[in-house]
C-alpha cells in the first residue's frame, strides 16, 4: 500500500494552469463542493489521486 500524496492550494491551482483560483477553491470549501481536501491545523490538502481530474 502506497503513501497518499499530497497537493497543496498553491499546487493545486498550479496543477490547473490557473484557471481556478484561491479564493474559488476556498469558496468551494466552505460550501463544500469541489475537489475533496483534508485540513491539517491550518494547512489545506488536496489528495494528488483527486486532484488530477
């Protein structure tokens, strides 16, 4: 069993050329929709398998 792999927000919105920005992934959060995302402390996850899509 692999190690899950994580993005962070900078990554991710990277990882989407910019199309999406930080402010929408964190509106998405907060209404809970988009990709799915762990909070550890204050850091944000995304799951690299997830966030490929």
């Amino acid at each position: 069993m692999s190690t899950p792999v994580y993005l962070t927000l900078e990554e991710v919105v990277r990882r989407y050329r910019n199309q999406v920005s930080e402010g929408t992934l964190r509106n998405w959060r907060s209404h809970r929709i988009g990709p799915s995302f762990i909070k550890i402390g204050k850091a944000v996850l995304y799951p690299l398998e997830e966030g490929a899509d």
